[in-house]
C-alpha cells in the first residue's frame, strides 16, 4: 500500500498537456540521462559476468533521483521558473515515467530467449490497451464524476473517492496482468489531468 500511494502521489505531478508543454526536457533530456544511465550499468554488468538483465535493474535503480527532495531544493533556491530549473524538472518527470516502464520490463526478465521476448511484447501490448481504456477514454467520466463529488462540499467523501479509484485503478491493472504501482500512477495522471483542466478553462 505505501507504494502504491507513493506511485499515486507521484502521478498526481503528470497531465497529459504538461507533458506535451515540457516534452524537449522530459523526452529530450530525461530520457538520454536514463538511457545513459541504465546502458552504462548493464555493459559494466556484462563485463563482470553478471549478465544484462541484473544490469538493466541496476542501472534503472542508479538513474533514478527523488523528485521530492530536488523539487523542494530547487523551491528554496528559488531556481523553478529558471531554464535550469525547468530542464531538472523535466529530468525527474521522465525519471518518474520511467519507474512504470521498469515495473513493467522488469518482470519478464526472468523468462530467457523467446520466452522472454514474448512476454515483453504481451506486456508492451497490455499496458498499451490499459493506458490507452484509462487515461483516454476514463477522463471524461473521471471529470464527470469528481464534479459530483465537488458539489457535495465534504472533503470526507472527496477524500474516499481518491482512495476509491486508486484502489479501483490499481486492482485493475492487477487483474490485467501488471502492477498495482501502475494503476495507482495511472489514477494520479487522471485525476491531475481533470484539475489541469479545470485550472486551464478558468
């Protein structure tokens, strides 16, 4: 549960318009920095005779950073709103997407030749079919639903409908073969994507 509301806490950072506004330093930077990163740990790994699979786990460990911690630094600094600023931001967003990515490849490894090839393209293709159902066809009923919610005025039954569809979400890509992490990333970038949008027409 703790990772699941950690994965649910850092989805509430996403909405699919952020990303595509920050996408040079998410998609640039973030993903030459992860990419380094891993590839780097995996032919160390190789050459010690340990294997890539252990390396692609090691590397992904080694590239990741807490966006918690550099946020807050960057915040104090007062260096959010420099070009800087935004490129780290961008770096640790993409660092964030690339925990899913990793919670998702890192499973089928222990399957080897064609298995193993077969089980990363099922699970390429599941999360695909699951992202696609959740953060496209699910915000329309996500909006509709939390403006229910809203008109209530009572922060208990707002705060139960959070853990509601985290819960719900992440029991969802369970039942579909993935993590419970996922969901509850899928059900922050959900719920960040509706208030985004609220934010956007006001």
């Amino acid at each position: 549960f703790g990772i699941v509301f950690l994965m649910f806490s850092i989805g509430l950072e996403f909405s699919l318009p952020q990303l595509k506004s920050m996408r040079r330093a998410v998609f640039g930077l973030g993903l030459a920095q992860v990419s380094i990163t891993t590839a780097g740990a995996m032919i160390a790994m190789h050459l010690l005779g340990h294997g890539w699979p252990a390396g692609f786990a090691l590397g992904g460990a080694l590239a990741m950073s807490s966006t918690a911690i550099v946020s807050k630094m960057l915040a104090e600094r007062m260096e959010l709103a420099t070009p800087h600023g935004r490129d780290v931001m961008g770096v640790l967003l993409f660092q964030d997407l690339a925990v899913v990515f990793f919670l998702i490849v890192l499973p089928p490894l222990e399957a080897t030749g064609s298995e193993l090839a077969t089980a990363l393209a099922l699970g390429a293709l599941k999360a695909l079919a699951v992202l696609a159902v959740i953060l496209y066809a699910g915000q329309r009923p996500m909006r509709a639903w939390f403006h229910i919610v809203a008109r209530q005025k009572s922060s208990e039954l707002f705060m139960l409908n959070l853990l509601l569809v985290t819960l719900g979400l992440a029991a969802l890509t369970e039942l579909a073969g993935l993590s419970l992490a996922l969901g509850a990333f899928l059900a922050g970038m959900l719920i960040a994507s509706v208030y985004f949008d609220e934010d956007s027409a006001d």
